[in-house]
C-alpha cells in the first residue's frame, strides 16, 4: 500500500534509495579483479560507446551525474634468468597504467542537458625496464598529462572537443638486461599538445527507454606543432674518452581520424563497429663529439608513421533462465602497424583478435564468467588466455570478486614459449554518494624452454567515485 500522506512517501522513497541503491557502474578495478571478463560486466569502463572509443562528443551521452573519479596503482616485478636479474615499478595515478589518454578520471560536471565538461590529469612512474628504442640498457620514466574535454548538444547532433597536454621525461642507464650496452648515462624529454574534435549524433533523435537506438561518430585529431623529442646520451666506445651524443626526434603531420557506429536493443543486445587511423613522419638530426652510431642501420632517414585498427564488439543477454540471465560477449580486431623506417622489420605489422565471452548473471546477486582471447600477429607470434572469475554481492553495498588468468604466447621465429598465470582478488563497496574498488594481482611468467627465466608480479590498485 503506498502512503497517503505526500510527505511520507517522499521519506519512505529517500530510505529505500539509501538502504536499496540502484547499481551504480563500476571502474576498471572491478573488471581486472574478475580477471578482465569485459565482455560479460555490465561496466562503464567496459561498455560500448564513443566516449571510450576516444570521441570527445560521447561525454554527453554518458549515463551518469556530476563526479569525482581518482584512481592509484602500484606494480612490482622481479625477472630472473641466466644472464641475471632485474626488478620494475610502476606507480600510477591512471585506472590503467597502459592507456596514453585515460578516459574516465578527475572532474565530471553536467550542468544542463546541452552541456558537459570534464577535467582530467594523472602521474605516471616506471622504473627498471629494458629500452627497446636504443643501445640503452635499463629505462625510467615518468609522464605527467592534463586533458580538458567539453560537449555540447546542438539542434542536429553533439559537438566534443578534447585538449591533452603530456609531458614524457626518460632517464638511461646500465642495468642487468644487457651489460655490454654502449650508453653509460643519458636522459629524453618530449612535450606535446594534441587536439581533438569529434561528431555525434543519435538515431532516432528522440526515443523510449526500450526502444532500438542506433548513434554514429566521427573524430579527428592532430598535434598542435611539431613535438620533438630530445635525447643526450654518454656513451663508452671501446677506447676511451667516453662520447656525448644528442638526437632530437621530431614528429610531424601528425594526424588521426575516426569513425565509429553502436546499435543498441535496451537490456538486450548491443554492438559497435570503429575504424581509426593514424599518420605521421619522423625525422631525426644527431649531434656528437665523435662519429658514432645509436642505431642497428645508421642515422634513420625520415620515415612515416602509420597505424590502423579495426574493431567490432557485441553484448548479449539472454534473459528467463530461471532467476539467472545468460551473458555473452566477444568481438573480432584487426590492427595494422605500417611504419616504414630503416630500421624496422620488413613489411608491416599486422594483428587479429578474438574475444569470446559466457556467463550467468543475477544483477545485485552474482556474476560468473569465462572468457577467451587469441591474438595470432602475421610474424608468427600466438597469444591464447583464457579467463575464468566473478563477482558475489554479499550485502546490498559491499562485492567480492576473484579472477584466474592463463595466458600462453608462441613464437614461430623466436622459438620460445611462456606461460602466464594471474590470481586476481578484489573487493568493493558501493553507496548512493560513490564508490571504493580495491584489487590485488599476483602473476608468474615462466619460460617453459628455460623455468629458470621466470618474471614474479604484484600489483594493487584502488579507485573510488563521488558522486557530487
């Protein structure tokens, strides 16, 4: 029986929603604690729309309010083999330390339907790795990055526009990887402005909650200059004295355009199909105190930079299996990698993908998955890992969740074969103001033609959102 009485039922609303709060999206955190099951959570983070796709135009159609978003994550690894040891960190104030642009993080504001505007920036720390891009050995890093995005509602379609300033500092130096490297000490420093617009519009323009949707995108980006990277090194040739070097690395032309297309059948079935490509030259000028070399084939010519990426994702639920809903997702990807500089490998890199997931879930309850990924790449390389985990509701406010990876990658040219395992455990707590996710990682790399060359990895990771 509803109250009579107006201001009792306003009451009886207001505790219901405390004690019953609707379910809130999650983060990052929540999905790498089930052990990455992307294509089964119903997630902000994991779901398929233009603002994850990178459209700064999406940011108006998110379902959300006024928020704070921070995040934090702390990894170590230890590597020992044969030829030594070596240890990494990495400290990171991103949802994921991988991405170059993070989405979600800092300030969201909504002020009327017509607008919204979100302010982003984050930290990002790693020490000890290997430098892959010169004769260096061990490689630190630290990048700083701010991003500003805005979107707007016009009578036609919706407007973003996206403004990221990142700051990249390196320093080199003798490590364990290899120890007859020729660079004693030395130390890179990149800044960059990237803009970025982007276009989006809904069909149809007005629609129900339960009606079908279909909403098309496009985007394009550039640097504002030419961001040069400058690098100075001290390197030891076989006969002393030690050789200053400087390069300087300049990008240019810099530019980057997509497309994307999502149909949504509400509570039903979703997909998204997206395109992008970007393109750039590189050019590079070397100054030392002696005639030296930092490269395999010389001073690298200008060359151009080029890649493309291909990606369609789907969601499926099947709902009426007893108190339980069957959950499917997956998608194929196809990435290419055309860059045409003197030292690169010949003919382009060229990558597939497929993602296959299945579940049950009882929303507020339990969710329970597996998942398969396999990426085979044209120059042999094969990647299969599969995913088993999930997430128990054990109150109205607080998750617990559990993941289990195994992960084997071969390759054909290499002749090697490693194996991956990753325990992952999380928990969250979940109010109408926000939200706490934590998660812990505990990983092995082994190489199975040499179990003495193993990788052992801990990582942990919080995010939290206020709702304001």
């Amino acid at each position: 029986m509803k109250p009579s009485n107006p201001f009792f039922a306003l009451l009886s609303a207001f505790f219901s929603f405390l004690l019953f709060p609707p379910v809130l999206s999650a983060s990052q955190t929540r999905v790498a604690a089930t052990g990455g099951l992307g294509t089964l959570l119903e997630d902000e983070t994991a779901d398929l729309n233009l603002y994850l796709d990178g459209n700064p135009a999406g940011l108006l159609y998110l379902n959300t309010k006024d928020r704070l978003d921070l995040s934090g994550e702390w990894s170590s690894s230890d590597q020992e083999g044969p030829w030594g040891s070596e240890r990494t960190t990495v400290l990171s104030s991103f949802p994921n330390a991988l991405e170059t642009i993070p989405s979600y993080g800092g300030v969201m504001v909504f002020p009327d339907p017509h607008w919204a505007f979100q302010a982003s920036g984050g930290v990002l720390s790693r020490q000890g790795f290997s430098a892959p891009d010169l004769l260096a050995d061990d490689q630190d890093l630290t990048r700083y990055l701010g991003i500003l995005r805005g979107s707007y509602a016009a009578p036609f379609a919706c407007l973003g526009m996206e403004l990221a300033g990142i700051q990249t500092d390196k320093s080199y130096a003798l490590g364990s990887y290899d120890p007859d490297d020729q660079v004693l000490a030395g130390s890179s420093a990149q800044g960059s402005t990237r803009l970025k617009l982007g276009v989006a519009a809904t069909f149809p323009d007005r629609y129900t909650a339960d009606q079908t949707r279909f909403r098309v995108g496009v985007l394009w980006g550039t640097s504002l200059g030419d961001p040069a990277e400058t690098r100075t090194f001290r390197i030891e040739p076989l006969s002393p004295p030690a050789i200053g070097v400087t390069q300087v690395w300049a990008t240019r032309g810099s530019v980057e355009w997509g497309g994307e297309a999502t149909m949504e059948v509400p509570g039903i079935l979703k997909m998204m199909l997206d395109v992008h490509e970007e393109d750039a030259s590189m050019e590079m000028t070397q100054t030392s105190t002696a005639p030296v070399t930092l490269t395999t084939s010389g001073p690298a010519p200008p060359f151009r930079t080029g890649n493309l990426g291909v990606d369609w994702n789907f969601k499926w639920t099947v709902a009426g299996l007893e108190t339980e809903d069957l959950k499917l997702g997956g998608g194929l990807s196809y990435f290419r990698d055309s860059t045409t500089d003197a030292n690169s490998a010949p003919g382009p890199y060229e990558e597939f993908a497929t993602r296959l997931g299945v579940g049950l879930d009882s929303p507020r309850d339990h969710l329970v998955g597996v998942q398969w990924t396999g990426i085979r790449t044209l120059s042999g390389l094969d990647r299969s890992q599969i995913a088993f985990g999930g997430e128990k509701w054990i109150s109205s406010t607080w998750a617990l969740r559990l993941g289990l990876t195994g992960e084997i990658d071969h390759s054909d040219g290499a002749s090697y074969e490693t194996l991956d395992t990753v325990l992952d455990m999380g928990a969250g707590l979940q109010e109408v103001f926000g939200r706490v996710d934590l998660r812990l990682r505990l990983g092995q790399t082994v190489n199975m033609s040499d179990s003495s060359d193993t990788i052992g990895l801990m990582e942990g990771q919080v995010s939290g959102t206020l709702f304001i």
